[in-house]
C-alpha cells in the first residue's frame, strides 16, 4: 500500500473518532517528563490539539482547532477546522481544514 493512502486511511478513522469530540474542545498533548527529547509517531484526535513536544515519526491529527508549534521528523497529517503548523517539518506534509496555515519550512512534499 502506497504511505498516502496509508495516511489517507487513518486520518479518516481519526476524524470518525473525533467527530464527537468536536463539542468538547479538549486539547491534547503528549508532554515529555521534564525533557523535550522527541516522541515516537504521535496520534491525535479531539476538539483541539496541541503539540508542543518534538515527534521523532509521524504525527497524524484530527480536530476541530490543530496546533503544531514542535518539530516533526517524519510526516505531519493534519485534519481540522483551523489549522496551524508553526514548525518544520522534515518529510511531506498533508493538511485539510477551513483553514491552513503552514507558518515553517516543509523539507518535502
């Protein structure tokens, strides 16, 4: 299987998942204890998502309000009503929302 219809495919399952979490506008993060050393692929899916730790992967990311304001090693694929990526991102990037603001340098697509 092709990585973009891999991708394609989870980024629907997450939004399946979210879509009843739009209302609750939660955020999600996943913090390191203490360090800012990089998380394995990091998943994400609720009303609002924030990350704010390095992802040493991929980051897959379904919400309604989407902030990445840390480096992503691999891929960043991101689905929201807003959307903001405000950090580099070392692969390929594929956003999706009402709004899209890539706002970093992207090293390939």
């Amino acid at each position: 299987m092709r990585p973009q219809r891999s991708n394609l495919i989870t980024l629907t399952i997450l939004l399946m998942l979210a879509a009843p979490s739009l209302w609750s506008q939660t955020t999600v993060s996943k913090p390191e204890a203490g360090a800012s050393a990089p998380t394995p692929d990091h998943f994400a899916a609720a009303g609002k998502v924030t990350v704010t730790t390095p992802v040493a992967g991929d980051l897959i990311a379904a919400g309604g309000d989407i902030d990445v304001s840390a480096n992503v090693r691999g891929d960043a694929v991101v689905a929201g009503g807003n959307v903001r990526v405000g950090a580099p991102v070392q692969q390929g990037i594929y956003a999706a929302g009402g709004r899209v603001l890539i706002d970093a340098p992207v090293q390939r697509n």
